[in-house]
C-alpha cells in the first residue's frame, strides 16, 4: 500500500499546479478537485475532527449556526462549488478560489463584491500546527462558517467598500511622496483593525461570558483555547483608536485580544473607521508593526490612478 505521503496532491508549498498557475500569472483560478491526495483527505479529516469540540466550546453562536449551515464534509476537503450551494443563498457571498497571496485592494474589493479569496492547499497532515500561510482550511473552516450570517457578511463589504475610500482619498493628492506617507498609514491602520476583528477578534456571548469569532482562532487548535481561557492574555473592550494604532505579529500567540458586544456593533466599528479616513485621522498611525509591502501599496495605487 502507498504512503500517504507519496503524493504532493494540493499540498502547501508542495503543488506543482499552484506552482504553474502562478507561473503563467493566474491569481483567480479554478479548485482542481481531482489532484487531491489521500494525505490532504486526511489532513482534512484529522484538523476537522479535533476542532470540532473546541468550536462547541469556544465558538461564537454564529459561527456554530455557519458550520451546520454549509454541510461541512468532516471526512475529506470541501468542493467549493458545494460550500456555494449552501451559502450564496444566505448572504450572496462565494467562496473564491485563488492561486495564492492576494494584493490588498484587490483582497478588500473581493469583499466588497460579496466574493471571499480562498486558498485551494491545504497543510499536510503531519504539520497540522505549522500554517506558513493560510490553506483552506483556514479560509473554509475558519472564514467562511461567519459568511453565512447576514450582519457579519454585511459588515466585511462596508470593509471592502472602505478600501474604495482610500483609493479616492490618495487619488486626490498631487504629490506623490505624501501620496505613500498616507497611503502606508491607512493601510497600516486597516490591516490592524481587520486583524484584531475579523482575524482575532472576541465577542460577548448572550450569557455575558466571551466566544471567539475571528478566523485566526477558530482554525487554530491551540489559540482558540488560549484566548479564552489563558491569563496572559489581554482582553479589552474594542477602542478604535486603539486598535488602529496598536502592532501586531503574526508568529505567535496573540497576547493582546479585542472584544465586541456584536456584528451590528463591528459593523458601527467600520463605519467610524472610514469617517475617520475621510478626516485625515488615520494619516499619522504609528509606524510600527505591520510593514506594507510594495504589491499591496501599487493595488491601492492603481485603483486610485
């Protein structure tokens, strides 16, 4: 009988067919469900299967009510055309497959357009802990569940259309090294308030204790449990201006947590985030943590030309 691991099937970093769409400049791709290995099945089933009594115990009740909504294979990796069955119905959101990274504004305007970029890999399945970047698992089990609900869903396009704010904004300064210094403080700005809400963001429970609804946390095994219930972290009520000054790092344990009272309320949240963009407030965030890499500043650049 073959290893498990004989086959690189649509393993992350490991997919000759990742490898030659990226190659030929594909970013919106098709899911070529038939080059998936018994090993990505397997990853599939073993990170479904011990998640899914931390989900009962940490979850928000929106996301429980999400994974019962789509029919979430536990046994083997998803078809998205099946996930989009079940979901388009609900919100109009559709899960989007994606060769890999995708650029900033282009990521936002997905959102805006009721689209999610979701990555096709998946990790392999004695590596469930190591996530070098998002795999569908992440995106499928962890995102999508919370698509299903009409306040978040409504909440992630108000997002996608406060990118389109920005790229109007920075469209309308003449000189361009004031162009960059702007842009890079919005983005930073942006990137931290998605991180600390959509990303890790905790929310009240009707019972008045806390459940996790940021995607970061309910695909990871271990910091579900870790932002709940651990002493070090910090859990704070949200303060937008807060947030939208306050670093982040992506290779660890959260330490810092941020709490909602609802989705109408972090939808409220995103609407003040863009009227402070409109007032210049976001010009000058603190410089530190998340750099702005050159990809996502030239698709906001673009957007705006």
């Amino acid at each position: 009988m073959a290893s498990l691991t004989s086959a690189p099937g649509l393993t992350t970093n490991e997919a000759p067919f990742i490898e030659q769409v990226r190659h030929e400049g594909q970013l919106y791709i098709h899911q070529p469900y038939e080059l998936y290995s018994e090993e990505n099945h397997e990853a599939w089933r073993r990170l479904y299967s011990r998640m899914k009594p931390r989900w009962e115990r940490y979850a928000n009740e929106h996301f429980l009510r999400g994974i019962d909504s789509l029919c979430l294979e536990a046994e083997r990796v998803p078809r998205l055309e099946d996930v989009n069955r079940f979901l388009d119905p609900l919100t109009g959101f559709k899960a989007k497959a994606v060769s890999g990274y995708v650029p900033s504004f282009l990521f936002f305007d997905c959102l805006r357009n009721r689209e999610f970029p979701t990555t096709i890999t998946i990790r392999r399945s004695d590596r469930l802990d190591y996530l070098p970047e998002p795999d569908i698992f992440h995106d499928i089990a962890g995102h999508v569940p919370m698509h299903t609900d009409k306040a978040f869903a409504d909440t992630l396009v108000r997002f996608g259309e406060c990118a389109h704010t920005a790229a109007e904004i920075v469209s309308a300064i003449p000189d361009e090294p004031e162009r960059l210094v702007r842009l890079t403080s919005i983005m930073k700005a942006m990137a931290r308030f998605f991180w600390f809400t959509v990303e890790f963001g905790l929310m009240r429970s009707r019972e008045g204790g806390l459940r996790v609804y940021g995607s970061g946390l309910l695909s990871s095994y271990g910091e579900i449990a870790h932002a709940i219930e651990s002493p070090e972290v910090q859990r704070h009520p949200i303060q937008l201006e807060w947030v939208v000054n306050q670093a982040f790092e992506i290779d660890h344990y959260q330490p810092l947590l941020f709490i909602v009272d609802s989705f109408d309320h972090l939808f409220y949240l995103v609407g003040r985030l863009e009227d402070m963009m409109k007032k210049g407030k976001l010009n000058n965030v603190a410089p530190c943590e998340p750099s702005v890499n050159e990809t996502d500043l030239r698709s906001f650049l673009r957007a705006a030309a």
